[in-house]
C-alpha cells in the first residue's frame, strides 16, 4: 500500500499542476487549441496511470483477502453506492460547494 502511495503522489501533484495550468487558458479571450490539446493529452496519460494504480492497488488487497472478508467488502461497497443514490449524489456536483474542502467551487474559473 505505501507503495501504491508514493506512485500516486507525483500524480496527484501533476493533475494539480494540470489544473493550475488550466485555469488560466483562454482568460486573455484568445483560445490556443494547441495548447488546449496539449493539456488535454497531458491529462489524460496522468488519469490513465491513476487508473492503472488503482486497479493494481484494489487487486493486491483483495488478494489477501479471504473470502468473508471479500464479500463484506462488496456488501460495504453496495451499501455506500446506495447511500450515494439516495443523497443525490449532491456531493458530486459540479458546481457548488466542495464538500471535502468546504469551499465553493466553479470549475476553470
């Protein structure tokens, strides 16, 4: 797990830098489509490698789980989509308040 940690912390680091970088396109009202691509494909090979760590991550845990402890985790799972359902999943949405970091937000402006 630490492992999986420290291949995800530059990652993380490089989508807030995306981010940051982001944030200022177009604000001088000319749009640079290169530019514009450039972030996009930067972005997407870091989501892919986040991906890919994830899923190597949920895999190596699993793996030492025994077979209770696998269908509990499915169970808790189940539970939590269910409870994110019933919310509304208010605490995805775009625009408004992020809840984890109590701020309001509006994506790229």
């Amino acid at each position: 797990m630490e492992d999986s940690k420290s291949r995800l912390e530059p990652l993380i680091e490089a989508m807030k830098a995306w981010h940051k970088s982001a944030k200022n396109l177009g604000k001088d009202g000319i749009f640079d489509e290169k530019a514009v691509n450039l972030l996009a494909v930067q972005q997407a090979e870091t989501m892919r490698q986040i991906i890919v760590e994830k899923e190597k991550t949920k895999a190596a845990l699993f793996a030492v789980l025994t077979t209770e402890q696998r269908t509990k985790a499915n169970e808790l799972r189940v539970n939590f989509e269910s409870k994110m359902k019933e919310k509304g999943g208010k605490d995805h949405e775009v625009f408004g308040k992020h809840r984890h970091r109590g701020e309001d937000f509006l994506p790229m402006f």
